[in-house]
C-alpha cells in the first residue's frame, strides 16, 4: 500500500534518486563497495585455462526485437571479461550503468507492473538471465536475485527455464552474485544477434554443480522451486517463486 502511494505522490526522478542513495549507502555500511568486480579495460587480456560452465540461450523474436538484440549486445560487452576476485561481488548495474538513450540503450520489451511494454534497455533482462544461470551452474554465490512478477511465455517461447531468470530495473533490482572461491574468476558473455553465450573461467578445475528444477502449474499461478548440489552431497534451497500466469498461458 505505501509503495503504491510513494509511486503516486513521488515524482519518478526522486523514487529513483532515493534507490541509488539507498544502495549506495546499504554498499557502504557493508563494504560490498570495496568488493565489486570492475570494467575490465580495452586492453589485451588472457582468459583462464579452465572452463568451469557453459550456457547458450537463443534470442528470441519479440516486440521491439531490434531494439532488444542492440541492449543484449551493450549489455553482454559490458559484462565480457569482467574478472571476480575471491570474495568480490559481480554486479549487474554497476558494471552494465544506467539504460538510457544517451548510453546507447534502444527500446525493448521490458515488464512494467505485470504487462509487457516498450522501454529503453527492454531486453537487458536476457543477459542479467544468463549471468544468473552461469552463477548457479558454476557454484557462485547469489546475494540478490529478484523473479519476474509474471510468467510471460508459453513453452516454446522460452529461451531458459522458469526459475532461472533474473529481472534487473535500474536502480532498484540489482543482480549480485560472490565468488566465492579462492582464485578469481572471470566471466565471458558474447552474442551474435541469434544467440546469447556466457561462460565462467578458472585458473584451476573447478566442479560445476547440477540444477535441479521442481514446477507445479496451479490454476492461476506456477509455483518453481530451484535446487543445486555437487557430486555426492545434498541440494540445497537457492530459490522458491511463484508466477502469475500471463494471460495468453
């Protein structure tokens, strides 16, 4: 109810204002400010021997399509070859920046209060996906993650599984996840406008762990629960969403 109030009465600029201070200081207070992976440079630079996991999605043709494979395309080159050292933090916004028209960003589908719609850097939310995905498979360690409100698609129009997505709105829904071994890690995302690639180096082997899905389609909503686990040990709980059906599901 006050949320719905504050976007009423508070103009957007402010509302968006107040959340960059909110992390910000919430950064601060933690010193998850000092551990958050940087831009890599535009120099050359080697990718560790080992890869750890692998994802491929397809990009997927939707409204605003265009404008969706040029966000996927920034998005992805902002996070290519982003190094995580142990204990550093990958965070999606603060690598990607804000999605805006001057940064380059085109209108994609984005979802707004449950409803598909046209904004600048719809489509972002592919790459946050994908980034997300590479974490779990790979063993990283989610500290922030957020569901879509809906589940937009039908079957054949997915381009991962329900579960595993993870949608980003700047400044307020971030994507953060920890390395949380003892040797830094580095992340590749790239894309040829068909498909989207990520993959997550090491310097060392490192087993990449098994995802486990359980979904339960109920009369208005799907309810996914996410679990992962190495060889010989007991999956664990990463996450538990439910998902209004679209209105076409």
């Amino acid at each position: 109810m006050l949320r719905r109030l504050a976007r009423f009465y508070i103009p957007a600029a402010a509302r968006l204002a107040f959340a960059r201070v909110r992390y910000g200081i919430r950064d601060s207070l933690s010193g998850d400010a000092r551990r958050l992976a940087r831009r890599r440079g535009d120099g050359p630079w080697d990718c560790p021997e080992y890869c750890v996991a692998e994802v491929v999605q397809q990009i997927r043709g939707t409204a605003f399509a265009e404008g969706k494979k040029e966000n996927i395309r920034i998005g992805a080159e902002r996070l290519d070859g982003v190094k995580i050292v142990p204990g550093g933090i990958l965070s999606f916004w603060s690598l990607v920046g804000p999605p805006t028209a001057a940064a380059g960003f085109r209108i994609g589908r984005s979802i707004r209060g449950g409803v598909a719609v046209g904004d600048v850097g719809g489509g972002l939310c592919q790459v946050s996906g994908i980034a997300y995905e590479l974490g779990l498979r790979a063993g990283l360690e989610p500290i922030e993650r957020h569901p879509h409100s809906r589940d937009l698609y039908a079957e054949e129009e997915r381009f991962t599984p329900l579960g595993l997505d993870a949608t980003i709105a700047w400044p307020r829904k971030d994507l953060r996840l920890r390395n949380s071994f003892d040797v830094p890690v580095t992340i590749r995302i790239v894309t040829d406008g068909a498909t989207l690639q990520a993959a997550l180096y090491a310097p060392r082997p490192i087993e990449p762990m098994t995802i486990e899905i359980e979904r339960t389609d109920h009369a208005y909503h799907r309810a996914v629960r996410v679990r992962r686990r190495r060889a010989g040990t007991i999956a664990a709980l990463v996450s538990d969403d439910s998902y209004p059906f679209a209105p076409h599901a």
